[in-house]
C-alpha cells in the first residue's frame, strides 16, 4: 500500500470518528463508544506482541494499570506538568517492558504466558497492599489540572470531545503500527518469530528486537492506560489484573491477530455483546463466548481473516481444486 492510499485509508477512517461522534446524540452511548476504543487501543498492544513475537501475554495488564498508578503518583507529588508526565511514564513504561523483555523472551510458549501472568499478578498484589502511595484495595483519584495542552478539562472531558481524542489515536496509534511494521525491523521480528534458530544462524540478534516489540506493545497499551484514567479519572488494582488481559487477549483472537487492524474488530464486537444487546445483556460473555469458539474452529485466523479470504474469494472467484492464488 503507497503513501497516498494510505494517507488516503487514515482521512478516511478519521472523517468515520467525526460521523459517528455528529450522528451520535446520547451522551451515554459516546461514553460507551469511547471505552470501547481505549480498549481497542490496548489489544493492539496485546495484537502487536502476538503478530510479531508470537507469544501470549497474561499479564499486559501491568502497563495498562501502571499508566494510570504513573500519572496519578506524578501529578499528586506534583513532579512536572501534566503533559510531559505522559510522556515520562510512557517512557518508563517501554523501558522496564525492554528490561524485563530481554528475561522472558528467550523462554517459549506456554511458561511466558505463565511469567507475564506472575509478574502481572505481582504487581496486582504490590498495588493492593501499598496503601499509602496507590490507595490500596480502595484504588486512587488521579487529580488532572484545570487545563491540558492548553485546553480546559471541562472541554476535554465533554463525551463528544473524549470520544474524537479516543479515536484519532487509536488511527494514529494503528497507522503508526503498520509503518513500523512495514520496516527492516518488522520483516526482522517476523523472521525471528517464524525460524529463530535460522535467524540466529543468518547472523541476527533475536532477544533484543524480540524485547523492543514487547516493549512497544507495552506502550501502546500505556497509551489506552493514559486514556482510560484521564476517561475517569480514577485507577484501582483491578486494572492490573490478569482478567483484563485475558478478556483483552479474546479481543485480539477473535478480531485476528495476523492482522494489525483485527484487534479493534474484536474489541469493538466484545462491547457490542456487552452493552448494545438489550434484554440479552445478562448473557453477553455467553455469547461472547459462542462467538469466540465459532472464530476459533471455522476461523483460526479471526474475523479479518474470514473477511479476508472473502475479499479474495470475491475478487478472484473460488479456486479449483489444485490451483494456487
């Protein structure tokens, strides 16, 4: 895809936010809309991780819990002003992910999953108990100024304004992906995740780019983290536990994790089965659920994936037995 497609795609997708933000008159539906593109915004984190590295993470919920513990600390002792304070803890952020990154890494498949998930819940715990920085169990009111980038909170914090900052970064966010992954170091990552050893024996280094895209997943999920605080202005433990990365990770796998757009289709459907089924919202994980093992058997490769080969199909017609695309 050329530079003027794709300038062409992210105009597209940004004049879609401003329909929707202009044709949706409930305050409480754009509420709804805009946690739906926080967590968008962190399962491509969580997207990332799976694309490129191939490993699971139970455990991203660490950066996006610690984004907002970040911004609540620095603005209560009153460090720096509130704009570079985002900046210093997604900087932090994507350094402890690389420190800890170049550790888990080399370790494979399941028993990575199985450290992300310690050393999540680890954090979890940590916050539950330090009851005089974080608040404890009670969780912590994070105090913004009056004004951001020059900009009134009142403005800010206004559904239709929250909602059009949501999703302009998550197009940002998401081209901004693509881009990198379209690089020497994207082609890179993926030859390590599908041969490392051949990669090793070509002449690469696999543990530090292997690092570099779990700490890039970890600041995109910081990102989502910094919205999601600055949404409600308030962080508690909960978001550091190992639910919200699973439920988050479902995201990824039924959206489709090959590519890096499918996360938000399956974040997206998750609240749709979450808050828009009426009647039906009792049973919405149920449901969820179901759609989850018809994605896994009919669809490994996610909802994108279907869409896809559908695309191809349709393009192409379908293949006689023994062709090739």
């Amino acid at each position: 895809m050329g530079p003027i497609r794709s300038g062409f795609f992210t105009l597209l997708a940004l004049l879609a936010g401003a329909a929707i933000m202009l044709l949706t008159t409930s305050s409480s539906l754009l509420g709804m809309f805009t946690q739906a593109i926080i967590y968008a915004i962190f399962a491509l984190g969580v997207g990332v991780l799976l694309k490129q590295n191939g490993l699971v993470s139970f455990g991203h919920a660490l950066f996006f819990g610690a984004a907002g513990y970040g911004m609540g600390v620095v603005l209560a002792l009153d460090w720096m002003p509130a704009e570079w304070a985002m900046l210093a803890v997604l900087l932090a952020i994507g350094v402890l992910a690389f420190l800890i990154g170049l550790v888990i890494v080399r370790v494979p498949g399941i028993a990575f999953g199985m450290l992300t998930l310690a050393i999540g819940q680890m954090a979890y715990l940590l916050a539950s108990r330090a009851r005089g920085l974080t608040g404890g169990a009670d969780g912590m009111s994070v105090h913004w100024p009056a004004t951001l980038f020059g900009l009134p909170q009142s403005l800010l914090l206004k559904p239709a304004t929250l909602f059009m900052i949501a999703w302009v970064l998550m197009v940002l966010v998401t081209v901004a992906l693509l881009l990198i992954l379209r690089t020497r170091f994207g082609a890179i990552t993926e030859a390590i995740r599908d041969n490392e050893e051949r990669a090793r024996f070509i002449g690469f280094t696999t543990t530090v780019p292997r690092a570099l895209v779990y700490a890039l997943s970890a600041v995109v999920s910081g990102i989502a983290g910094l919205l999601s605080v600055f949404n409600t202005g308030f962080v508690s433990p909960e978001n550091l536990h190992w639910s919200v990365s699973a439920i988050t990770l479902l995201m990824v796998v039924v959206g489709g994790f090959k590519k890096v757009q499918g996360p938000i289709v399956g974040a997206i459907l998750y609240f749709l089965f979450k808050d828009l089924l009426g009647e039906w919202a009792t049973h919405s994980m149920a449901l969820f659920g179901a759609v989850l093992i018809a994605v896994i058997v009919f669809s490994p490769d996610g909802i994108t994936g279907a869409l896809e080969r559908l695309r191809q199909r349709l393009r192409y017609g379908p293949l006689k037995k023994g062709s090739h695309p």
